[in-house]
C-alpha cells in the first residue's frame, strides 16, 4: 500500500490542528469572551467570571500594580454610590454587577497575559477578530439589504442612520449604532495592529476591510477613532517624502470626510447625535455648580440632563467618559479613574518601551471615550487587554514597518 506524499499544504493543516489542539483552558476562554460579546444573548458576563478564574489558576503570581489599586478605588466608591442612592434597583443593579465583573477580569487578564509568551494566542486572536469583524459585515448587509441598499453610501443624518438598525433584523453584534460602530473600530483597530508587530506589515486589505465594516454601520465614531489611529500609525512608520504624500492625500480626502462620513452639514442639529452630545456638555458647563464633589449619585446622568439640559434624548450618560465619573462620583471617582487610565498606560510602557507604538494603540479608544462610554464597558476592558497583548509581544522597529497587500 502506497503511502501519498506529504505536501506543504498538508503540513501546514497538520501544524495549525495540532496547534489549536495545544490551546490551554483559559485560552480559549480568551478568545470565547471576545465572541461572546457580539452574541445577541448577553452571557459574556458569566464567560467573563469563568476566565477570570482559570486567568488565576494559569497565572504563577498575582501582582497589584497601580492601576488596580486606582480601579479598586472606583470600584468601591461606585458600589457605595450604588448602595446609597439605588439598593435594589434593577437597572442600577445590572450596571454595578457589569462594572465589578468587567473590572475583575480585566485584572486577572493582564496579569495572566503578562506572566506567558502570547505570540501563538495572538496568531488565534487574529482568526477570532476576522470572523467576528465578517459576520459583523454580514449583519450589517442584511440591515442594508431590508432598506433596499438606500443608504450603502452614507446617510444624511444620524436619525436616517439609526433607522437602518431593526430589532427583527437583529443577530449579531449591538442594535445600537454608535456602540456597534465603536466596537468595529476597536476591534478593527487591533485586526489591523496585529501583523505590525508580528511580521513588521502594514496590511492595505485589512485596512480596507475594516473601514468597509465601519462605514457600512453608518456611525461616525468608528471612522474618526480609525482615522486618528491609523493616520498616526502610517505617519511614524513612514519616511518624510510620504508623510508629505500622507499630508496631501488627508486635504484631498477631506471634503469627502466632512460630507459624507462626519456629516458636518448637521452637526450641531437637535436631531443628530454630535448636537445632541453638545447640548449635553453645555448643561454640564453651565450647571457644574449643581454636581457635589462627592458626585450626584452612580447613573444619575439621565436625571441631571433631564433637570439642565436643553433637551434629553433618553441616554443613560453624558457621552463623555471623564465628564460622566464626575457628574456620578465627583472628585474621588474622577481621580481614581483618571490615575488609573495614566498608571495602565504606565504599565504598559514599562512592559515594552516603544511609546509612538502605544500612542498609536491608545489613540482609537481615548477619541471613543471622549464622546460615547461610561468608561466600565465591556468594549473598553477588551480593548484594552487586546492592545496590551498585542503592544508587549515583542520588540520591534515602528521605522522598518512595510506596506503590504
């Protein structure tokens, strides 16, 4: 009996079972919590909680760095904000429980992550974020595909945007547009990073994979967070002939981005979602004086902008992750959150000194933050577990980065 010979395709699809067959407990669970969080069904809370626990069991020892010493302090100061001011209401119950369980395993993730060598979990990370950013794709054509394709080139507002999103339609990902949107960017921004640090790539096909997903969400936040990440990516990676080429390509595209991605022609409307941020952040300019300095109470955003705001759309907070920690825990809960957010990048850097590297990672999600979270979102946590895991793996030349197809 003749034995066939053994290809290189062969041996490649040899390597990769074998490989994924050597995947640990608390890998796959990492990678599990990222799907998790696209799911419709919101068990990620419970796959958060189980992680965290093998995070413990694989981890040899236990570090309390700054940054969670910071983060047990809000911690703690929102769960007594809960108890005093909302003991026992569901709403308010739900969000403390996310906040503690989001919290925890970030904790026990970094420092899982920071004990191992993660080269062969990025390389799974990176087949997880492609099929979690395709069917995202997939979701958002079938939004498209029920509106009879009449807004695959943009929308004109963020009240036609929004329209686009239908319970019924509805299996993957978020129905709400900014933070599906946010979530794209996220967690496109780091399918992007992925082989720059591995194999010194710039990919042009994940660029334009990811912004395709982006734009078809019809939300602004995505595109400008990219935007700002990819531009600082190319412009310190490159020679100072292209950053002129970069410089020039920016003006030419501009007209087309204010148009029809950032929609400037409506942008301070009372229909449109940076009007409505706007007239938030004034009520709390003007009424700052109607905040105690020890906050007004953990979620009581929808209040004080229902009290001072010139109109009020419903929204749980203020779209502004600093501007809501103080509006809800005053002096204490914007200190430790603020400490905690300089320590981690700290840390980071202390991990791998490449700092342009990490302006770059930190870019997206400091821009979202600034307009969209409450700062204890799932999405924030992975976000920054995934760029911490992809910004220590290992040493490399940001100057020797080569464009790619």
């Amino acid at each position: 009996m003749n034995t066939p010979p053994i290809t290189r395709a062969n041996q490649a699809t040899t390597l990769a079972g074998n490989e994924w067959k050597a995947i640990s407990i608390a890998e796959s669970l990492f990678l599990i919590s990222v799907i998790a969080m696209f799911l419709p069904v919101k068990v990620y809370p419970m796959i958060f909680l189980l992680s965290s626990y093998f995070f413990y069991r694989e981890t040899p020892t236990i570090s309390f760095p700054k940054w969670s010493i910071a983060l047990g302090v809000f911690s703690s100061y929102a769960i007594l904000s809960y108890l005093i001011n909302y003991p026992g209401e569901p709403l308010a119950l739900t969000n403390i429980i996310k906040l503690v369980i989001n919290f925890v395993f970030l904790f026990f993730a970094i420092n899982w992550l920071g004990s191992r060598d993660n080269e062969s979990l990025a390389t799974r990370l990176d087949l997880v974020l492609l099929a979690v950013l395709s069917l995202s794709l997939v979701q958002l054509l079938v939004y498209h595909q029920a509106y009879d394709f009449k807004l695959i080139t943009g929308s004109d507002s963020s009240g036609q945007a929004s329209s686009l999103y239908r319970d019924s339609l509805y299996y993957w990902g978020l129905d709400d547009k900014n933070m599906f949107g946010a979530r794209i960017a996220l967690m496109g921004f780091s399918f992007i990073c992925i082989p720059v640090v591995l194999k010194s790539k710039l990919s042009i096909w994940r660029i334009g994979f990811v912004f395709l997903v982006a734009f078809l969400s019809l939300s602004r936040t995505p595109i400008v967070a990219l935007l700002l990440g990819l531009f600082f990516l190319v412009w310190i990676s490159v020679e100072k002939k292209w950053k002129i080429a970069l410089l020039v390509s920016a003006v030419i595209a501009l007209p087309f981005v204010l148009q029809k991605i950032i929609r400037i022609d409506s942008l301070t409307a009372s229909n449109d979602g940076m009007g409505i941020r706007l007239v938030y952040w004034k009520a709390f300019a003007q009424h700052i004086d109607a905040i105690s300095p020890l906050g007004n109470g953990f979620l009581s955003a929808p209040e004080f902008l229902e009290t001072y705001a010139d109109f009020y759309r419903g929204e749980p907070h203020i779209h502004n992750t600093f501007l809501s920690t103080y509006l809800e825990m005053g002096i204490v809960g914007f200190i430790s959150f603020l400490a905690f957010l300089v320590w981690f990048i700290k840390d980071c850097l202390r991990k791998m000194d490449n700092q342009k590297f990490w302006i770059t990672l930190f870019l997206p999600i400091i821009a979202i933050m600034m307009i969209l979270y409450s700062g204890y979102d799932n999405d924030v946590v992975m976000y920054f577990l995934l760029i911490y895991l992809v910004g220590t793996l290992q040493e490399f030349n940001i100057q020797n980065i080569r464009f790619s197809l």
